[in-house]
C-alpha cells in the first residue's frame, strides 16, 4: 500500500468513525473467509457494515473524533462493525459472536461514550430505530381507535335499545 492509499483509507475510516452512531470492535482470528462472508452478509442485511483495516491507519483516523476512545481496542486482528443506527452494528455483532467463538467482541463506542464488552450486550439489547417507530406509532393510534369506539357505543346502543323497543311493539 503506497502513501496514497493509506491516506485514503484514513479518510474513510475518519467518515466511519464521525458518521457511525457505534462502532464495536471485535478480534476475529481463526475466522474463515466463509465465516467473514456470513458475518458482512448479515450486516448488509441489518444496514450496517464491516471493516477490517489496519489498526495503525484506524488509530490515525480516530484522532480527533467523538469515538477516540476505541483507539487501546485496536491491537492484533481487529475488525470494525459499525451502523449509523446505535443499535444495528452492536446486534449483528453480538448474534454472531453467539454462533461463532473465534469471534471476540472487545468494546466499541457509541458517540464519544465508550463501551466495554458488556456495554456492547446492553446496546445490542435495546430496540432498534424501527422498533421504536412501531412502537410510538402503536401508543399514538391506540387513543385514537379508543376515541373511536366510545363515539360509535352509544350509537350502537341507541340503535339496540330501539331495535328492542320495536320487536316489543311488534
């Protein structure tokens, strides 16, 4: 890798770090390419994404940013898994350390705040951006077809009660 590249590369783990709601980092020797595969395949799939670089070149790149404090984690073969929901990245890393031993969740940060490997399980915990959304949306429109249904009984009891009346008189 020339100079160029490295400076490239700098840059773009600098996005990471300064666009990334968290960033988990994760030892993985002994992981085969298969195993690599599954696990960038399952980031795809939650909207986050994995990224082994050096780990000189990533320290450069942290200088500076809200996740500095990642910068001890970054020792022997690290990989990067990072979302720009808070949630996503610490979920798919936390699902596949559970499937595969090889795979060592060492810490993270979410913003500037610095997660050890039990704040990484906590945040992996949380629910989701989407989950949340469903559940306001759920709270909001419970009220609404409550509103609904007490405006539509005594209609509908009005109309029973005079259904009554009629089949007496009947």
């Amino acid at each position: 890798m020339d100079r160029a590249q490295k400076e490239k590369v700098v840059e773009e783990l600098g996005q990471i770090f300064e666009s990334s709601g968290v960033v988990v980092v994760a030892h993985y020797t002994g992981l085969t390419v298969a195993e690599m595969q599954t696990l960038r395949a399952k980031a795809r799939e939650a909207d986050a994404s994995v990224r082994v670089a050096k780990n000189r070149l990533a320290k450069i790149a942290l200088d500076g940013k809200p996740c500095e404090s990642i910068g001890s984690l970054l020792t022997g073969m690290t990989v990067l898994t990072f979302s720009e929901d808070p949630v996503a990245a610490a979920k798919v890393a936390e699902d596949f350390a559970k499937d595969n031993k090889k795979f060592e969740i060492l810490g993270g940060a979410m913003g500037e705040t610095a997660l050890d490997r039990a704040g990484v399980e906590a945040v992996s915990k949380m629910p989701s951006r989407e989950e949340l959304i469903a559940s306001i949306v759920g709270c909001i429109g419970a009220p609404a077809s409550n509103i609904a249904g007490a405006i539509g009984a005594p209609a509908s009891n009005i109309a029973s009660i005079l259904s009554t009346i009629e089949d007496k008189a009947a």
